[in-house]
C-alpha cells in the first residue's frame, strides 16, 4: 500500500473521466467489466465516499481510491 497519490491528467479538452476508466488508466484493473464490478460491489471511493456508480464523471481535483491507491484527477494545461 501506497501512502502516496498519483495525479492523473485529464486530456485537453475533457471536463471529466468515468469513474469505470480511472481504474483501467490506472492500470489497477485490466478490463472495464472487471473495473464496473469492483465499483459495483462498493471497493471505491471517491472523495473518501464509496461509489457504485460505474459511469460517475469523475471531475478535476476529485481522488478515486481503490486497494489502498489513490489518484487525484487534474485539469488538462
């Protein structure tokens, strides 16, 4: 486990990413079905809050966790 957050960048242009793809570009999960059940069965936060919400827009300066991981999102430029 990782007492640090990584920061991911969100594409120009983009005013957010689901929550679903977080997972995946983190590499955390290898396919989109298998980062949706994860979600599903409650194994994410968001903002310290668990979500089940697959396609939640995950927004600049939100922190998805998962597995003790977390990543903050960044605006693009």
């Amino acid at each position: 486990m990782s007492n640090q957050v990584a920061e991911l960048t969100l594409l120009a242009g983009e005013e957010y990413i689901e929550l679903y793809k977080v997972l995946k570009v983190q590499g955390w999960m290898s396919a989109g079905g298998e980062a949706k059940h994860v979600i599903s069965e409650g194994l994410v936060q968001v903002n310290g809050e668990i979500e089940t919400r697959k396609r939640k827009k995950v927004t600049a300066g939100e922190t998805v966790t998962f597995n003790g991981e977390s990543v903050k999102i960044l605006a693009a430029g």
